[in-house]
C-alpha cells in the first residue's frame, strides 16, 4: 500500500512536471506578447511595427522604386552613395521618395528607405529614415518630433533627420544615426 501511494504521488509529480514543462515550451513557441523591440514601451513598438509592417513591400527594391523611392542619394562632397562611418558603422544605401518631403513626417511614410549592399547585387531594407530640410524648417526652429524622440541636426544634408532601424538590430540603438550591424563592403557588387 505505502509503495502504490508512492507511485500515484511520483506518477502526480511526475504528470504536473511534464504539464509545466509543455505549457513552457508552447507559451516560449507561441509568444504573441514578446514586443519586436525590446526594452521600448509597448506604445512604441506599436508605432515601431507600423513603420516596419508599412515598408515591408519596399523589401524588393524594385516596389519602393515604383512606390515613388526612386532618388539615390549621394554624400554631396564626396559622392558615396552607401554612407558609413570609420568607427560607428554604416547607414547604407538611400532612396529618397522626394514627394514626401514636406514640413510633417508620418511613421507609415517615411520620407527615405535604407538598404545594405548584399555580395550577390542585390540590396537588403535595413531601416527608415524621416527628414524635413532646414529650407522648410530652418536649424534655428525647435526639432521635429516622431516616435517621441526629437531629430537631429544634420548640416552634411541640411535637413533634420531621425532614422528608425525597423528591419535591422541596432546594438547603438533603434533610433541612433549609425549602425555598426550594418555594412558597405559589398556597395561595389550593387548594379554589377
């Protein structure tokens, strides 16, 4: 009898270990609830995963191109059309939509799309970014606002800028200008 107790308590132990362990492995397979971006609140990974579920069809360069990011942009001193920095990493390649430049920004519409060069050509959507030039906002005025963060200053192309990592990690941070996770090594192969 004492031996029967213990196999039906080891057989119970044995049978709610088992459930813990499958409702684990189910809850860890199926998490809706895990946010996109970690360590951002909930509102802003909401407003995040719009930027991102928006500009999923621009994966395919060819559909932002048709979409209206069809202008390549270039370092105005020095030409490069993939941007990088020698210590913080890269941007990548812009294609400006130039009939979304006005004096608002929208997180559905960002006004750039970024890719990195890829070895085979082709080029891979790692980020957004939103901009309004100083000719229509000048540098003296308060920064505009997106996604709670102000933007940036950027005198290289006279505008303000705020760049969103919506399709690439970014250990600098998901809004930082540079993202050392991206690269300009195979800018060459882009077109070839």
């Amino acid at each position: 009898m004492f031996r029967k107790q213990i196999s039906r308590r080891s057989a119970a132990i044995r049978a709610a270990v088992l459930g813990l362990v499958a409702t684990a492995l189910i809850t860890a397979c199926h998490d809706d609830e895990s946010p996109l971006f970690p360590g951002l609140s909930e509102a802003l990974n909401a407003q995040l995963t719009d930027a991102r579920s928006a500009t999923e069809p621009f994966q395919q360069i060819q559909n932002a191109n048709d979409a209206g990011y069809d202008v390549l942009v270039a370092h105005p001193t020095n030409g490069n059309t993939c941007l990088r920095h020698p210590e913080l990493g890269a941007m990548g390649v812009h294609y400006l939509n130039a009939g979304l430049v006005d004096g608002t920004v929208a997180v559905a519409t960002p006004e750039v799309v970024i890719y990195e060069p890829q070895a085979d050509g082709s080029l891979e959507l790692v980020g957004v970014e939103y901009i309004i030039p100083f000719a229509i906002r000048g540098d003296d005025q308060t920064p505009p606002v997106l996604f709670g963060r102000e933007f940036r200053r950027n005198y290289t192309f006279n505008l303000w800028a705020l760049h969103a990592w919506v399709w690439r990690d970014n250990p600098s941070g998901v809004f930082s200008d540079w993202n050392p996770d991206v690269s300009c090594e195979h800018e060459d192969a882009v077109g070839s």
